[in-house]
C-alpha cells in the first residue's frame, strides 16, 4: 500500500489572544500536492490557523509539522513558503518585474535564473507583456495575478492563500479561481487556501476543513461535505437548507417517522441522523433539513418520493433556475428547480415531494 505522505501537519493547537480562545485543539492534516481549503465564518479561526502555518504567530500549546520536520518557533523567513493575501502587498514603487525579483534576490538566484523564472512565472500566470507596469497602472485581477506569480517563482514548498479574491467583483473572482485551481495542479504545489466563500471552496478544493468556534467541525471532500455534513453547523453553513420541527413517531428497520407540530408526517432514513449522539428513540423532538434542490415541485411523483400539498409564497428567477417558497404547515418552504408551469402564480397550490434518503435529521 502506498504511503499518503502529509506536507502540513497541525497537532493539539491552543491559540488565546487575551481570554478569547481562537483554536480550541485543532488537529489537521494537508496532503502533498491538494489544494486544502479553510472555511468558516468570521472568527472561526481559519486565518489563525494560516497565520500558524506560516510562522506569523506561534500556538500556545500543540505542533506544527511541515514536510515532516517540527516548525514551532522556526521563523518565516526559513519555512520555505509562498503567500499571498487579500490585499495584493506588492510594493508599489516596483514594476511586475522587479517585485518578482525581489524574493529571488533574497535566496541569492542568479540573474540569469531570476530572468528564466520570472518568464516561465508571468506566463503561467497569463501576464506576459507586463513586465514593466507599476501596480497602479493594472486592474484587481493583474495585480492579484502577479501577487500569485510572485509567490510561485520562488518555487515554494508550500503556497498560502488569504482570501485572495475577497476585494475582486463576481466575474473576476470566478474566472480567478478556475486560474488558481490550474496553476496549482500545472504547478504541483501544496496549496491551503482561506475564505468564507462556501461556492469559492466548493469549487476550488480537493479537500474542505470546516471550522467554527476554533475548531474543524468536518473535514472532506467537497462532495462530503455537501452532501453528508456531519453537523448541523456544517449543513446550515454550506449551501441552503429548509427546516422543519417534529418529533420521532415510529422507528423501523432503516426508517425513522417523524410528526411535525401539526400531525403531518415524513420519512427519513435512519443513516441520516447528523451531530455526536446519533441514538434516537420514540418521542425525541427533531429537526428535519432539506436541501431546496432535492425537494420536487409539480403534480407527478416518483413512488419513492413523499409528496406534501404546499401554496406559493413567492417566485424568484435567478437566471439558472427559479427560486420557490411556498407555506408548509407554518412554514416557509424553499424549492429550486429548472422551471416553471404556465399555470402557476402567488397562492397556487401544488405538490411538492422528496426522498427521504434526502432528509437530514438531528435531535433538538
């Protein structure tokens, strides 16, 4: 069997500033060669742990370990990494092509390396031609491509990313972070990435660490982390959620009944049970959590969908679909789907439906 060799490695870290604790023990592991996301609220603790990473801060208790060799107390300077930020940093007296030199210039390259790096760099980054422009003559996006080129032409083990596209508009962060996501495979350098930007993380990462409170609440794929939170934080956090209140009715073989407030009663699958104590047993009060793109609205069902009558609320076009929400027994449902009927309008009643291998279900 192959040995999975980890370039980071984060073990116990305790980090207080003052009496606030920002990690509260994380443990983490970054793979060689993925793109690890960070993702959490405001103060969640993702950019400590980065700040960690880097040697820009040290834990209180716990280590650090990056390529297999323990960091605590190693300043920056020797951990052999490249970041970059939200905020660009380049300096602003210096051309494209001085403020990629400028690293090289301080690991003594040649300048015959310094000029073939810088090329090779400003071409992966699609800058060729810009070698002499100031940062202020060049959009958001070229200077954040250049901050990226400058982190990468000092051939970094390791590359840092603090919410890099946060100060960019929608179209320019979403081309960036096809560009990230191409850079860092045709590069081949291990990449931990911080944002809040769930669509961001989801789309970039190999990996996701979700994190809350100082500490990872799930690790992951994106397509765990999405489709089977462990947490009711988790599910909340990534993506949009429909909640309703109930309590356990009935349990049988791979099936949990649930009743809501007013009698009405759905299934769920008994492995859909989220959060630590994951026993259940008749009369335990429960939340139900339905993704709106998993809930079917129309007059047909398939036989293993559990339909329920609803009255639309609101319809909202989004451009790639339409937004439902309809009243269900007090409250309010969210449904998206790819169209609508002709006949549909504010006040129609109609049926909606899902699986119960799509519900979610945690013990209030």
């Amino acid at each position: 069997m192959q040995q999975i060799i980890n370039d980071v490695e984060i073990r116990g870290a305790y980090k207080k500033f003052g009496s606030n604790v920002v990690l509260g023990g994380v443990d983490l592991d970054v793979k060689q060669g993925e793109l690890l996301t960070l993702l959490g609220p405001s103060g969640c603790g993702k950019t400590t742990t980065l700040n960690l990473i880097a040697g820009f801060i040290d834990a209180d208790q716990g280590e650090l370990f990056i390529k297999g060799k323990r960091m605590n107390g190693v300043p920056p300077y020797k951990r052999d990494l490249g970041m970059v930020f939200q905020t660009y940093s380049l300096f602003p007296h210096m051309t494209v092509y001085e403020n990629l030199e400028f690293g090289l210039k301080l690991h003594k390259v040649s300048k015959a390396d310094c000029a073939r790096r810088i090329k090779n760099a400003l071409e992966t980054v699609k800058m060729t031609g810009l070698e002499e422009r100031y940062p202020r003559e060049m959009s958001g996006g070229q200077r954040q491509r250049v901050a990226i080129a400058r982190a990468l032409v000092v051939q970094p083990k390791l590359l840092l990313l603090d919410e890099p596209l946060s100060n960019l508009d929608a179209k320019l962060r979403q081309e960036l972070r096809v560009e990230i996501k191409r850079l860092q495979k045709e590069v081949g350098v291990t990449t931990i990435f911080v944002t809040h930007d769930q669509e961001e993380a989801l789309s970039m990462s190999d990996r996701i660490i979700v994190m809350d409170k100082g500490k990872v609440e799930q690790a992951g794929t994106p397509t765990e982390i999405y489709a089977n939170p462990r947490s009711e934080f988790v599910f909340n956090f990534i993506g949009k959620s429909n909640c309703l209140h109930g309590s356990i009715a009935s349990i049988d073989t791979g099936m949990i009944t649930v009743q809501l407030e007013n009698g009405e009663k759905l299934l769920v699958e008994a492995g859909n049970v989220m959060g630590e104590d994951r026993s259940c047993s008749i009369g335990d009060s429960v939340k139900l959590y339905i993704r709106p793109e998993k809930v079917a609205i129309g007059s047909i069902f398939d036989p293993e969908y559990d339909p329920h009558t609803v009255h639309i609320s609101q319809m909202n076009y989004l451009g790639s679909a339409w937004e439902i929400l309809a009243s269900f027994q007090g409250s309010v449902l969210q449904v998206q789907c790819p169209d609508i009927e002709p006949s549909w309008m504010i006040g129609s009643e109609v049926k909606v439906g899902w699986k119960p291998s799509d519900v979610m279900l945690i013990k209030r």
